[in-house]
C-alpha cells in the first residue's frame, strides 16, 4: 500500500443499487435518488435504456452539464455520456443488412488517400481496406455525435446541478422498463427471438427484444411457479406448464435478484397480513 505516488491518489467508495425496490416513493433531495441517478445513468452506458438519438444526446448533456456545470471544450468525453456501442451496432447494422451501403462506404474510402498505400499485393488488402473504412465510419459517426451533444450541453447554461439530474430523472423514468434490472441473455427454448433482455423488477420478469422499448411478455411473481439453473449459464423460468431457458454468464445475479423481490414481495404480504 507503501508508495508516495499512491498516497496521493484520493480514495473512492462506489455504490451500486442491486435492485430497485421502490422507484416511486424516493425523495428527490436525498442520497438515495442520487444512487437512483447514477444507476439509471449506468443503464444508459451499458446500452439498456433504448432512445432515439435525440434523447440519449439530451440525456448526454444533462449529465455533462450535472458534472462540469456550463460547456466546457476540455471536459467533453463522449464514451462516458453516450452509450458509444450503440453506434458500433448500428455501423454493424448497416453493413450486414445493406451491401450497398458498404460497398458505396469501400469506393469513398479508395478514393481517399488511403488508395495508393493499399495497392501492395497484400493477400490481405481486403481486410485492410474494410478495418480502415470501419474505422472511419465510426470517427464520422462519433464527430457527429459529439457536435450534436455539444449543441444540446450549450443550450443548458445557466443550469444547476440538481434541476440536471432531475429532468435527466424525468426522461428516464417516463420509460415503462425504468426500475427493472436488465441482463442480456440469449433465448433457448421458450419461442423468442434469439437476442433477448431479461428485465427483473419488483413485480416480476419481462422480456424484451433486445434494443426495444416494449417488452414481448410480463410474468408477475404470482405466475412464476419456477425458476433457477439447471445447467451452468442456463437460466430457467417456469410460468404454469410453460418452461423458458436462457443462455447467460449472469446465471447468480440473476437468482439473487429474484430471490431478494421475492422476499421482499412476500413479507409485505405478511405484513400486511398480520396488521389486519
């Protein structure tokens, strides 16, 4: 732990909400909103809170605006504000469902002047030429973004920190999924598409097409008369005679999770119960 260098790094605690047991009745001014806060924004990193462009730079610039205050040239880092992997599906998107659009990319690319430096008989020329052509596809596709989120953080000035936070709060939670614990995971066996979120929240399961805003299906706690893993990274979920499976690396978290709501669920009931 020795080190001069070392002891003059601060020391940092992170807190994370494992779940969400109540998104509703959380007072606006204290800590816990403030973990609510961070956790929606983690969501939004992570790719699970899907929004058109022009909310998720709104969203951008509100978080900006909440950590540095007034623009600032210097401060903007777009992969901590933006879910970045979201323009990489896109870019991917694009090639794989369109070869025009790829090949019209690959004839601007070579006429650039990248063209005389491939015309080495490189067995892999190809690749080459498709890794660079991607790779500035995505520059353009992040300039833009990032001019975007820029135009949006301006027109924040004068704003404080806590009216950032809650009008980023109110567009996330205008979201049906706000409040749940997603988890990507790859269906099995159950008749879904094959990539999948599964969202846990304090009345039960969703699935949802992974990228959409509405979920295929809801299964309340009362519904589920199973659930577990039978195998190594396969999850089980069992709603009257029907059985779900599901191919995921986050098998535990996703057993603890439920089993916290359930408890939870469950001794309120008790409670209530007892009280009458």
């Amino acid at each position: 732990m020795g080190g001069e260098n070392q002891e003059q790094i601060p020391w940092q605690l992170y807190f994370k909400l494992y779940c969400f047991l109540d998104v509703e009745n959380v007072p606006k001014h204290g800590v816990e909103f403030v973990f609510m806060f961070e956790q929606a924004h983690e969501c939004l990193i992570s790719g699970h809170f899907p929004a058109p462009e022009d909310t998720l730079q709104l969203l951008a610039a509100l978080r900006l605006q909440y950590m540095y205050g007034d623009y600032t040239k210097s401060s903007l880092n777009l992969q901590e504000v933006y879910p970045v992997s979201r323009l990489r599906a896109k870019i991917f998107q694009s090639t794989k469902s369109n070869s025009q659009t790829l090949e019209k990319r690959r004839t601007s690319f070579l006429e650039g002047t990248l063209r005389l430096n491939l015309r080495t008989g490189s067995t892999r020329k190809q690749k080459m030429e498709e890794e660079q052509m991607l790779e500035m596809w995505m520059k353009e596709e992040m300039s833009a973004m990032r001019t975007g989120v820029v135009d949006k953080w301006l027109r924040l000035q004068g704003m404080i920190q806590q009216q950032a936070m809650l009008r980023y709060m109110d567009i996330v939670m205008e979201w049906s999924g706000y409040g749940c614990t997603f988890f990507d995971v790859e269906c099995k066996e159950g008749g879904f598409p094959s990539e999948l979120w599964l969202a846990v929240s304090s009345g039960g399961v969703s699935i949802y097409k992974r990228g959409a805003a509405r979920p295929l299906e809801c299964f309340s706690f009362e519904k589920i008369a199973a659930f577990g893993a039978p195998l190594p990274n396969t999850y089980r979920l069992t709603v009257g005679g029907r059985e779900m499976f599901f191919e995921t690396a986050q098998v535990a978290e996703i057993t603890k999770i439920m089993k916290a709501h359930v408890k939870r669920r469950y001794s309120t009931k008790a409670a209530t119960a007892a009280r009458t």
